[in-house]
C-alpha cells in the first residue's frame, strides 16, 4: 500500500480535478503492475495498472491477483467505464484499499460491487496516510473548502520587501527551487494583485523534469489591477470585487485571463468555493501580505510553509502578513509545527492545524 501511495504523490496537483491514486498489483508475493491516474485525470489508477500488469505477463497475468488501490474504485460511468468493472473482468481476487470515496457517486458502492463479484475486499490499511494525501480532495467533495498552504519567504524579521518594494530575491535558489516542487503538488498557485504589480510573476514550474507541471493560476484582484501584459495572464482565474469594471474585465478577458467578479466585500471563502467548483481541491498561495491576513482571519490557512533568510530589514520593510486585527492574544489561530529544516542559507518550517481542527 505504501508504494501505492508513492505513486499516488507522483501525480498529485496533476489530476485535474479527480484525486490522484495509486495502484500496485500483487501475485504470489510479487509486484507484476503498477499505475496512477493519468494526467487531467484519466485513465485512472487501476486501468493504468491492468494494463501494466498485461503488458509485462499477459492477459491471464492478472487473475487470481490481489490490487492495492489508494482510495475506493469508482462505481459510477462518467467519462470512463467504472474501475469496478474494470476489477471484476480482470479477474482479481482482492482488492486492498485505505479509504472510501466521499463521491456520492460511489461511497461505499465501489467495495458493494466488487464483494458482490466475490472479491474479499479489505480497507484501512494505511488510513491516516491516504487520508493525509487526499485531504483537499476528500475534504472538497464532503462540502468545505480546499486544502490551502500559505507560503511566506521573509527576513529575519518577517519582512517581504523593502520599503521600496525591492523582493527579489529574500530567499535563496535553494529555497526557490523547493517552491517549484510545491507548485508542481498543487492545483492552483493563488496570488494578490499586490505581488503581481510588484514582481511580475510567472507563477509556474520551471525545474527540468516537472516543468510541464504548472498549476492553475489564480489572482485575488478587487479593483483589477492587474495589468494585460502580465506574464502570468493566460489561462488565468482572476477574481474582482463586485461589477464596477466592466471595460478592465472585458480588457482582461481579450488578453485571456478568465475574469470572475465575487460579489463586492466577499470574503476569501468565497473565492475558495469558486475554487472548489471549478475542481481546484489544492491550492498553494504566495502572498502578498493582505491576501494572507485575509486567508488567515477567515480561517482558510490549513499549512503554512515559512522560509526565513538570515537577515533583517527593519520595521520599515514590508510586512508577510497584514493587519490581523487582533485585540487579544488568545484570539491569534495557533499552528502545530511539523518540521524545520535547512534549505540552502535559509530555513524552512512547516506548520499545520492542530489536529481535529484541520
């Protein structure tokens, strides 16, 4: 199952908006196919893994074999056939699986089905961990909001900039390279029009090897800032404040930016349930300071990934994180730390929710 999972994490931002899921299958002790769902989600896990497994032993490889599935087969026909059937005629004799799929489509009828064809199905093995790498997705179809990891790269100080706005760069290429690969695990990399106007930025992938992993990228921009000859405008959500720009919208739009306009004074919820609609379940955001104040008042920050560099740029540097607020200590949402680690000349520390509250 743990090598299912590994394949899992291999694909995962990279899905589209199906999870991403590993399958390894088992004969007498021994591995003879493996797969993962495929790029924009299709095929999936198990008809990349039959197929494997016919590849390398034959047809008839597969029968009496046992298939280790990191979520619950799909019951249902969408634009594939379901895995279930797909299970049954290959003549599997037990399927292995951490967890059920929330998917009203199939949640619980994926393991009715194959036990009904006499296969001894087993669950809840390696929960915890599938539960851990599905979580926006699991969470997403239960109803609430997409898994979000705030990230922060800052001085000593927790300052961004310098009062002039000068950014680039407080980490170092160590750091800046472990960014990318935590792009290439999300769906979406979402962004304040403050740090557009201030850095311009590409807002993708580019490590040799995962380069064609770039995310969906989203701009939080009530007044539509943003300028047409942004590079990273193409194929972009951007989201407004109200209707009050039509012609900046429609500029926009002409340049290829898709334009939503959030009802004025919506919250960051909102826009995240827009996120969650359009089957974005992971998204990584990058600032700036009042986009992360928000996300962070409103309770929306489930990880915060913070690369701090060795120096200090004074109180007249620019802040990480906006206004708060805050009037009372006990009001500030604590974090658990996870990990700190050294990247390069710079540190790296993981916080997460307490657990129950993520």
């Amino acid at each position: 199952m743990r090598l299912a999972l590994a394949l899992a994490r291999r694909g995962v931002g990279n899905t589209g908006g199906n999870p991403s899921v590993g399958c390894v299958i088992i004969k007498d002790g021994r591995l003879i196919g493996r797969g993962r769902t495929g790029a924009t989600g299709r095929p999936h896990a198990e008809v990349n893994a039959l197929s494997d497994t016919r590849t390398r032993g034959g047809e008839r490889a597969t029968r009496g074999a046992t298939a280790y599935v990191t979520l619950e087969p799909c019951a249902h026909f969408g634009r594939t056939p379901p895995c279930v059937n797909a299970l049954i005629a290959a003549g599997i004799a037990r399927v292995v699986v951490p967890i059920a799929d929330p998917d009203e489509r199939v949640s619980g009828r994926g393991f009715a089905v194959l036990r009904k064809a006499g296969i001894d199905v087993v669950t809840g093995v390696c929960a915890a961990e599938a539960a851990e790498l599905l979580a926006g997705y699991l969470r997403c179809r239960r109803g609430g909001l997409p898994f979000l990891t705030l990230k922060l790269a800052t001085t000593l100080d927790g300052k961004i900039a310098t009062a002039g706005g000068e950014s680039q760069w407080i980490t170092g290429p160590e750091a800046r390279a472990r960014v990318h690969v935590m792009r290439a695990a999300h769906d979406a990399i979402l962004v304040g029009s403050g740090t557009v106007l201030a850095d311009n930025p590409s807002l993708d992938v580019r490590l040799a090897g995962i380069a064609g992993a770039s995310p969906r990228r989203v701009i939080a921009d009530r007044g539509l800032r943003t300028p047409v000859d942004t590079k990273a405008l193409t194929a972009t959500y951007i989201y407004g404040d109200g209707d009050a720009h039509p012609a900046k919208a429609a500029a926009l739009r002409e340049a290829g930016a898709r334009v939503e306009m959030l009802a004025t004074g919506a919250s960051p919820v909102t826009l995240l349930e827009h996120l969650r609609e359009q089957g974005l379940h992971r998204v990584f955001c990058e600032g700036g300071g009042g986009l992360a104040a928000g996300l962070l008042r409103h309770d929306c920050v489930d990880r915060v990934v913070w690369f701090t560099a060795g120096f200090a740029l004074g109180s007249e540097g620019r802040a990480a994180v906006g206004a708060l607020d805050l009037h009372d200590l006990s009001l500030a949402k604590r974090f658990r730390q996870v990990s700190v680690t050294p990247v390069g000349a710079d540190i790296m520390s993981i916080w997460e929710k307490p657990d129950g509250e993520r």
